[in-house]
C-alpha cells in the first residue's frame, strides 16, 4: 500500500511539474447571490449567470473538469487559500488588497463602472454625507468607508437593497449591472443618483498564489476568447449590449 | 415540477404559487429541513456519549483523567459557540491532512504553508480529490456534527455530573455494604436513577441545540436559514419568479418550524419525566405513588 503510493506521489510531482491536470476535478467557488454575474437559478436549482456560462466554456477550451462549489461571499478567498476549492468566480474585482493574499488571472471583464442608487428625488450630496450601504468585503464597501460617507455593510448584495428602501441607508453603492434590473424593475421607485464611478482592475479568476499552472492555464484559456470574439459575445449575452467589450 | 410550470412568465394567481413553491430551489429549501432533523437525531446521541465520557472521566479516581475531564467541560463551555464552531471544522480538517500528508509523502520536500496557503500532496486531501458531490456533503456534515458534538458534550457532561451526584449518597453506601463493587454500585444504582436528576438539564440543553442549528451556515452547510434569506431576498425579472422582498414570510415560517420543534420536544420530555419518575425518591415520584396507592 505503501509503495503504491509513493508512485502516486511521485506522479503527482511529474503532473505538477509539466502542468497537466486533466485528470483531476478542478473546484470553482461562487457566491450564487449576484445576479448577472452569478447566481441560483430558481427553476433549475443550478448556478447560472455570466460567470457559469464562461468557467464552463474556460474548462472546456483547457480540457479539465470543472465542478461548482457555492461559498459565503465572506469567506470564499479563507477557503480558497485552505485548498477547499482551487480557483473563484464570484465577479471579484482585482484589487492590491487582494494580490497580497490570492493571485488572479487577466481580467474577464473590463473594469465597469459602479454606481449609486438611491429612492427617487434623493439629493446627490448623500453621496459624500449620507449613510451608504455596501456588501462587506467589496470594493464598493473601501470606497465608502475612505469617502466622508458613512459605511452600512451587508453580507450580500440583495440585503444593501432592502435596507434602501427601509431608509436605513441613503443610497447603495454596488456594480452597476447588478444594479440595473433592480431599477427598471422598481417603476420609478429606485434612480441612480449622479455619475458612475470607476473602481478596480476589473474582475478576474482568484487563485491560490502556489498555484501557478492552474492560473497559467486559465489564462491562455482567457486570452484565447479575447481573442477569437467568443468573450465579447457572453459578455453581450448577460450584460446588454451597453457593456464595455473587450477590443 | 408539474407540466403547467414550463413558462412561469404567463402564469399568474394560485397555478404561479404553485409552481413557485415547488421550483428547484424551494425543494433545496424543504431538503434542508431534513438535514437540520438529521442534524439533530445524529448530534444529540453523540453529544450523550460524550457527555456521558465525559462526566465518568470527572468522577474518575485517577487523577489526569478527571483532570482531563474538568479541563475539557470547561474549555469548551466557556469558548463562545461561533468561535468554536468556526475553529473546529478548520482545525481539524488541516489537522488530518496534514497526518495524512506525513503518513503517504514522507519525501515530499516542498513546505505545507507556501505563503498564506496551506499545500498538501494528492493523496492527503480529505474528501480524496475526484471525490462525488455527496461524498463532500457527508464529509462537511460530518464536521459539523462533530463541532456540535463536542460542544454540548461538554454541557451534558456537567449535567450528568450533577445528576450522578444527586443520587443519595445513602443508596451508594448501602450497595457498598451489600458487597457490591464501586463499579457495580454505579451500574446498578447511580445510572438508572441519575436520569430523572438529568432531564430538566438536559431538556435545556435539546432546546439550545435546536436553537443553534442555524450555526450549520457557518459550517458552509446550506441550511434553511441560508435558503430562506436566499429565496426571501427580491428577485428581479433576470430570474423565472419575480418577486419582491419577502424574507419576512421565510422567516416567519422558520419561526413556525421551531416553534413547532420545541413544542414536540416539550412533549416528549414530559412524556420521559412521568416515566423515569415512576419509583423514584424524589417528589414527583413520591407523587405517583400516592396516586397509585
């Protein structure tokens, strides 16, 4: 038993040296509750989404096997670095503050524009005084708390939004396609308020810093949609013809 | 589910609810009622034998072992729950891959911790990698058992303590001078009748464990708190039932399904007080007695 393995050992070194691992299950994490980005599809029960549709496509062009995992927003990079999953895909800006603890790939979607959503006939100056809320962990929330604002932090992204129209918060700060359906759909009720704003580095793939093939993979993988057009197609697909395509 | 449910979009009124309550994420959603019953009847017998352990090591006449015994009661009372239970699945899990690491790769020559990473060999990883969806899921409920375990182990272990110590001393000295051992004494004498001393603890400690099943969240178990706050959330028109925020009607039904778990426990515990009171010397006991005479 022993011997067997060390063979196996030794052939997962020779595996991780050249980088092949096509036959392991690769592990990507979401967070299931950011709509377009990703989220639980409510007839089917399944992760769905713009970051579902590209992983999936990424795993196919690089030939590994992709699973799903869904993780708590708060604690999805504590668990990649654990090695309860290898790679994430949860709309993740990419950010100095994280590069100091996980790696990322190229980005998947140019950095977008973020914005403020507020009831109606809210005045702009709630934006550098009043209360504004933010899922905790993001970008978003940073900006906030170095601004004059004060900080409401929320665990995910669909609570910032009751507790705007509880008047708890003055205003929500939060990528602006998440945003986007939340107001069309609430007749009027919700607006954005002033100009968008323009955070992060855009959002790529988190992967443990050790783990260099699975990031030089994904990649090549990335770069290869870049540049044959299939990229711009998903990004149309899941965020409108408005979005900011890749050239 | 049903036929009438393929386009949600033109449906309206009661066949919309229907299908609604019975959409791919609802049947998660009534899956993890189950998972918190199974929580339950798998985390209340394990936490008994550990509180039955541990008291027994408290009363022990060796002395490391009741040392052992009072240290663990202790430590793990008096760690706040949330702390314990974020450490416990953690802890232990790196603990056993690492002793797996060690036990398969001893010529592995790269560090365990790479920076902020934590890297064992292939064959140390616990669930095995390329295990089933399932085989996860049973590995991470298993943590959690065994945090919850430990946890109200501890408390049980107090309980029973008290309640051996409740029997009348009288009883144990007389066993003695019959010439039974001090093994003997306690099988015989101190164990069936601790229990009626126990039952008013340990029913508080059922009900703090009903309670806290919540905590599975944490554990990255998706238990009805998760999908009620999930469901409950707005959904916009991106997905196949629109609807706005109705966390208030999700929890509101959480609140029913507990209280409806603590009114059946409340049952069952009256229900096992009148039978082990039954010629009991305690007032209840003495009660029944009468009654019967």
């Amino acid at each position: 038993m022993k011997t067997l393995n060390l063979g196996g050992a030794a052939l997962a070194l020779a595996f991780a040296a050249t980088g092949a691992l096509a036959q392991d299950v690769v592990r990507l994490a979401s967070e299931g509750a950011y709509p377009p980005y990703n989220f639980i599809n409510d007839a089917t029960g399944e992760l769905d989404g713009y970051e579902r549709a590209l992983g999936d496509a990424l795993c196919e062009r690089a030939g590994l096997t992709c699973e799903w995992v869904i993780n708590d927003w708060d604690t999805i990079i504590p668990n990649l670095v654990a090695g309860n999953y290898d790679a994430i895909m949860a709309g993740m800006s990419i950010t100095e503050a994280r590069m100091e603890v996980i790696s990322f790939t190229q980005n998947y979607l140019l950095p977008e524009a973020s914005a403020y959503v507020a009831l109606a006939g809210a005045d702009v100056s709630v934006r550098d005084s009043g209360v504004i809320a933010a899922q905790s962990n993001t970008i978003q929330a940073g900006h906030v708390a170095a601004s004059g604002a004060d900080l409401l932090e929320f665990p995910t992204p669909d609570e910032t939004i009751a507790a705007l129209r509880n008047q708890e918060a003055d205003a929500v700060l939060a990528d602006k396609a998440f945003l986007v359906p939340y107001v069309t759909d609430s007749n009027g009720e919700l607006e954005f308020l002033g100009d968008d704003v323009l955070l992060g580095g855009g959002i790529g793939m988190g992967i443990r810093q050790s783990d260099d093939a699975l990031r030089a993979t994904f990649d090549a993988a990335i770069a290869e949609m870049k540049a044959d057009g299939s990229l711009n197609a998903l990004i149309s697909e899941w965020f409108g013809d408005e979005a900011a395509l890749y050239e | 589910m049903f036929s009438f449910c393929s386009d949600p979009s033109v449906l309206s009124g009661l066949p919309w609810f229907v299908c609604y309550l019975t959409s791919a994420t609802h049947l998660d959603f009534y899956r993890a009622f189950g998972v918190v019953m199974l929580l339950l009847v798998v985390t209340a017998p394990a936490a008994l034998a550990i509180g039955m352990g541990g008291a027994m090591a408290i009363r022990a006449r060796f002395a490391p072992l009741s040392l052992l015994g009072k240290a663990y009661v202790n430590i793990a009372r008096g760690v706040p729950d949330i702390v314990f239970f974020l450490f416990v699945p953690i802890a232990l899990g790196q603990g056993i891959e690492y002793v797996l690491h060690h036990i398969n790769c001893p010529d592995w020559d790269q560090p365990i911790r790479q920076g902020n990473d934590f890297l064992v060999c292939r064959e140390a990883k616990m669930p095995p990698i390329g295990a089933p969806a399932w085989v996860r899921d049973a590995y991470a409920f298993g943590m959690a058992v065994l945090a919850f375990a430990l946890v109200f182990g501890a408390f049980v272990a107090n309980t029973l303590h008290g309640a051996m110590q409740a029997v009348p001393h009288a009883q144990i000295e007389t066993a003695e001078a019959y010439g039974m051992t001090r093994a003997q004494a306690f099988r015989r004498i101190v164990l069936p009748q601790m229990w009626v001393y126990a039952l008013p603890g340990l029913s508080n400690i059922w009900q703090i464990l009903i309670k806290a099943t919540p905590l599975l969240f944490l554990l990255g178990i998706q238990d009805v708190v998760y999908w009620a706050r999930e469901l409950g959330g707005q959904k916009t028109t991106l997905y196949s039932y629109p609807h706005p925020d109705w966390r208030m009607w999700y929890f509101l039904a959480l609140l029913g399904f507990y209280l409806f778990l603590t009114w059946l426990s409340e049952r069952g515990f009256g229900w096992l007080t009148l039978r082990l009171s039954h010629g009991q010397a305690t007032a209840e006991g003495e009660r029944m007695r009468r009654a019967a005479a």
